[in-house]
C-alpha cells in the first residue's frame, strides 16, 4: 500500500488496522509476498497492544503461512511456534467457519515439528479431510481422482508450460533438490547473465500460485536448489517408476533403423 492510499484510510484506529488487514489479506491471494510477513506481524503486535489477542493470534498465523508459501520453511516454523504457543496458553481453537487449508497446512507438511505443542497439530486440517493427491510418473498432479485443470496452470506471466516443465523437473527429482542451475539451463538454455536466475524466481512465485490450491504440496527453498515439499495426503511417483513408466517410448526411440 502506497503512502497515499495509507493517508486514504478512514475511521478509528480499529477501523485502519481492519483496511490495512484487509488490504495484506489481498495481497496474499495475489502471491505478492514481498514484505507481506512484516506487515502481518506489525498488526499482529498492534492488535496485541490493544488486547485483542484473538486478532494477535490469527495474524501470527497468517505470517508464517506468507513465510511457507515464500519457501522460508524455517521461518514458517518459528513462527508458527511463537503462535501456538500463545493459542495454546489462552485455549484458543481455529473455527471451521474460517479456517483454511493454508493455516492448516502449517501443521501438515512438516513444518510444525515434532515439538510443537498438541495445539497446532489439532488445527491441522480438522474439517473437512484433506483430499488425496497423486503426482504420477508425468508430473500429473491428480486431486481426488482428477487431474489438475489446465486452467490452474495458467498464473503469473511465466506460462503453462514453463509451470508444468519447471514442476516436473523439480518432481523428477523428489526428494532431493532440483539444482538451480540445472533448471535454468533446462528451462532457457539458450538466454544469457542473469535472465535465467530471474526467470526462474518468477516462475517459481508463479508454480507457488498454482500449488496454493492444493493442500500438503509446496516448493521449499534450500542452498542447493528447490525441492518439492509433499504432506501425508500426497504420495509421489518414485524415480524408479519414473524410469520403468518412460522406458518404452525411449527404447523404441534407440532402437537401430
């Protein structure tokens, strides 16, 4: 939000700190998470300031699902310790009427980890029951039976089909991380300096977008590259099936004339 349209806001100081929310709220389902955490944690301690602890907590959680889905996994669990602690300490539950699978996602995809208080893992997807998801030997990410819509491919500038190769390359390699060199000169071999490195971090925020409307999947950051981030409800083909499901076509492409 600009300085002007800061200067916009109108009513109490309740009322600001609501358009404000409203405003980080929207950005969020944008994916422009530049900045996003801070600004969800500087209302967060106004809210507290205040003695609305409810708000508090609500927007502590909000900051650690911008630090998830921005791939700052560890962050995320900090975070979203700090908040349930607090929820746990003054008996807070998350309410279906607005709970979401992306607060419940800090729960089920590792990033609550095996200390954290038996409050946050309760929020994790309560109601309703996360769907199950597949990621087949084509990269086909398959929810509850049916594959993901071209449609859903279709965010950001990047393009479907950078999206989709850029999501098998990095599922190919599951587990592990998909190098970040290695994906440049996959994806845009033939651009020179710094145009692949910045193609793929928008392609990246863009394959984000498109994985936030599938709960228990992610894309985590690392040193050495990006790695595919898979909760209970997903299971993913292995390399091994990847190599068995593609043997054929490639043995008839060898075979000798």
């Amino acid at each position: 939000m600009t300085g002007s349209q800061s200067a916009a806001l109108v009513g109490t100081p309740f009322q600001r700190e609501a358009q404000l929310t409203l405003a980080a709220l929207v950005k969020l389902a944008s994916g422009e998470l530049s900045g996003l955490a801070k600004r969800f944690l500087e209302l967060a301690a106004r809210a507290g300031e205040r003695g609305d602890l409810v708000t508090e907590f609500a927007l502590m959680l909000w900051a650690a699902t911008v630090e998830r889905r921005s791939g700052h996994s560890e962050a995320a669990a900090r975070r979203a310790r700090v908040a349930a602690t607090r929820g746990q300490g003054q008996g807070f539950r998350l309410s279906p009427n607005w709970w979401t699978t992306d607060l419940a996602g800090l729960g089920a995809d590792g990033t609550a980890t095996v200390g954290e208080p038996a409050f946050l893992s309760s929020c994790s997807f309560p109601w309703p029951i996360p769907p199950a998801i597949a990621i087949d030997s084509d990269s086909r990410i398959i929810v509850a039976g049916v594959s993901l819509p071209d449609q859903a491919w279709r965010r950001g500038r990047s393009g479907p089909r950078v999206l989709r190769r850029l999501f098998d390359l990095i599922a190919a390699q599951y587990p592990a991380p998909a190098a970040r060199d290695d994906l440049c000169d996959a994806l845009w071999p033939d651009s020179d300096g710094d145009r692949p490195a910045v193609n793929l971090h928008s392609a990246l925020n863009d394959l984000r977008k498109v994985l936030a409307d599938t709960p228990g999947l992610d894309i985590r950051s690392e040193e050495s590259g990006y790695s595919l981030v898979a909760a209970e409800n997903v299971t993913v083909a292995s390399r091994a099936q990847r190599r068995s499901d593609r043997r054929p076509s490639s043995a008839l492409s060898e075979q000798p004339r």
